[in-house]
C-alpha cells in the first residue's frame, strides 16, 4: 500500500488548501447523527493525513484516535494537533491489518478516498474485516470513495497545478495511467519546487489508486457484515449519482458476522 513520503506531506496541506473541510466535516457529523443506533462518541479515522478533517470532527465532541500508514503525515498531524491543544490519539498501522481493541468505536470513517489505497479484493476484505471487529454492534462506518464511472469517463493523463507558497512557487505535474482490469489508476506526481532565490528543488511520488461502482461498494460491505444504508454523490445529500461524480460517500450499519465467502 503506497504512503506520502516525507516532502509531499511537507506540502500537503498547500496542495489541498482550498478543500473545504469544514464544510465535509459538518456533513460527516450530520451523518452520524442521522444514521446512529445508540449512543456516537468514539470514532477512528482511517488514513486521517494531516489530520484537518479531524481536527474539525473533534470540535463536534466526539473522542477520536486518528490512524495512517504514513510517519511524515502522522508527524504534520501531531503538531497540528499539538497547537489546537487536541486530545486525539494518533496510531500508525496500515489500515489493511488493524491491531485494536474489538468493538471499541461507535464509528469508523474513512475520507478523502483513502480506502483506493487498498487496491486488491484480498486487501479490502482484510480492511473491511478489521474494520468490523473494531466496530460495536449497530456502529456506523463511513467511506469516500472514487467513482469509477467519472474516472474512466473524464480522467486527465496529466494535469498541472501551480501556486503560490510563502517560500516561492510550486507546480505539481500529475500524470495518470488507468489499469482497467485492476480498476487502479498508477498517478506519478512531479513536483518542482521555486523558492525566493530561485533555485529549483525537484521531488516525485507514485500512487496507486483504486476507483469503485457503487453495487460493487455494497456487495463488499454486505459480504463482511454491513448494511449499506445510504450513498451520496459526495458531501451533499441531494442530487444524482452518475458519470459526473467523482466522490462517493457510503454509510453502512454493522449487522452481524462477516460472511466467509469471497
């Protein structure tokens, strides 16, 4: 499973500075509320990155220990949860095989499509498992995943990016190859780095990424014990699910015992 090494994750937060977190975090929080059976006060967060979704879900109350496989995030994480005087706890594992406490979270999410990290069938059913055994029964789990139809319809072999940063400039070139019978995008990122005596520093990172239909999502969760209850056509909790979206939310109950089958 692929991780931000250590000067992506120095950027993170600049490449990503215009997504608005309050806005998906309230609609997370507004989810669990709607969809709880009983009481909704533990979360873990799966692939939490820099911790911003978290920081904001954190002010809704709730107790939260926030998980990644990436030490450079989880370290930007931690300071930033240092500064807010936060009280999550933080734990690296690799989602695919999660070492906690049985049925100690109301709740698990996942953003940002962070489950496309876990791009083999065997994989996502470890996760999903590990998933179930940390959550209580009648507990939520939230995912956001990437919508396959919008991918194969509208995906760009390469995209740029420029920005401003307080050091100089940055531009990231984001090549993207699809792989159609592993339903994972391999993205290479190329980043160049300008500061103010324009000297240039050059970095590069690749990604694998899986996408998913929306029936394919359910069948996964129905088979390790979910009920799927609803999926939104990303943050909103209107309007159609087709080739235009990009981002699925899915809420789905834990019921019972995870199926053996595959």
């Amino acid at each position: 499973m692929g991780s931000y090494g250590r000067s992506c994750a120095e950027l993170y937060d600049f490449f990503y500075r215009d997504k608005p977190y309050v806005k998906e975090a309230n609609f997370i929080h507004s989810s669990l509320q709607k969809f709880k059976a009983g009481k909704m006060g533990s979360l873990l967060e799966l692939g939490c990155g820099t911790a911003t979704h978290t920081l904001e879900l954190e002010k809704k109350g709730y107790k939260i220990a926030a998980l990644d496989y990436s030490k450079p995030m989880l370290s930007i994480a931690q300071n930033k949860a240092a500064k807010a005087g936060s009280k999550i706890k933080f734990i690296r594992q690799d989602m695919r095989s999660l070492r906690l406490l049985k049925g100690s979270f109301d709740a698990v999410i996942s953003l940002f499509d962070s489950i496309g990290y876990v791009v083999t069938n065997e994989a996502l059913f470890q996760t999903l498992k590990g998933i179930h055994e940390v959550l209580r029964p009648g507990g939520l789990v939230i995912l956001e995943f990437w919508h396959a139809p919008a991918m194969i319809k509208n995906y760009e072999p390469v995209r740029l990016r420029c920005m401003r940063i307080p050091d100089g400039w940055l531009l990231r070139v984001s090549e993207t190859e699809p792989d159609y019978l592993k339903q994972v995008c391999n993205v290479n990122y190329t980043v160049y780095a300008l500061d103010r005596d324009k000297k240039c520093s050059t970095f590069r990172e690749q990604h694998q990424n899986r996408y998913f239909f929306v029936q394919e999502m359910a069948a996964y969760l129905v088979l390790n014990g979910f009920s799927p209850l609803k999926f939104f056509p990303g943050f909103n909790n209107s309007g159609p699910i087709n080739e235009n979206v990009w981002h699925i939310i899915v809420v789905a109950r834990r019921v019972h015992k995870a199926s053996s089958k595959r």
